[in-house]
C-alpha cells in the first residue's frame, strides 16, 4: 500500500504533466539546459505565465534551477526520470 508522502508525490507529478505548456517546457529541456529567456521565446509565453509554469515543475520535482546572475537556468532533474 503506497503511504501518504508517496500518494502526495504522486498528484503533484500528474498534475505537474497534465498541461500542454509544461509537456512543452520538458521537451524544450530534454536536450540539456536553459535560461528563462530562451523558453520564454520558444513557446512565445509571457514571463509571468512561464513562471507559473517552471513553479509548479520545480514543486513537482521535475525540473532544478540555477541562478546565474540575473538569469535562472532550468534542467530536467535526472532522478525524477531515473
């Protein structure tokens, strides 16, 4: 029987792939790293509307983040895909 934590786990990673928008984000990131700034102009998204987005992958697990000066870098985390 899955416990709580894992049941928890689950829901947010569904709800993390259930939009189009964020299939899209995770495609654009499987072949290596990017800024905000260049998904932003692949999926022509306003920033406030991929920030939403990026949260709710990160708060899910799917992806990390790494600050670079002004910028944030995004990646796939490989151990949600392991």
């Amino acid at each position: 029987m899955p416990t709580t934590t894992d049941l928890t786990r689950a829901a947010a990673l569904f709800h993390a792939l259930s939009d189009e928008t964020r299939l899209a984000v995770i495609g654009l990131l499987r072949d290596g790293e990017h800024c905000v700034c260049d998904l932003q102009g692949a999926l022509d998204a306003a920033q406030s509307r991929l920030s939403f987005h990026l949260k709710v992958l990160k708060d899910a697990g799917v992806v990390t983040d790494r600050k670079d000066g002004r910028w944030v870098h995004y990646a796939l985390d490989p151990d949600t895909f392991a």
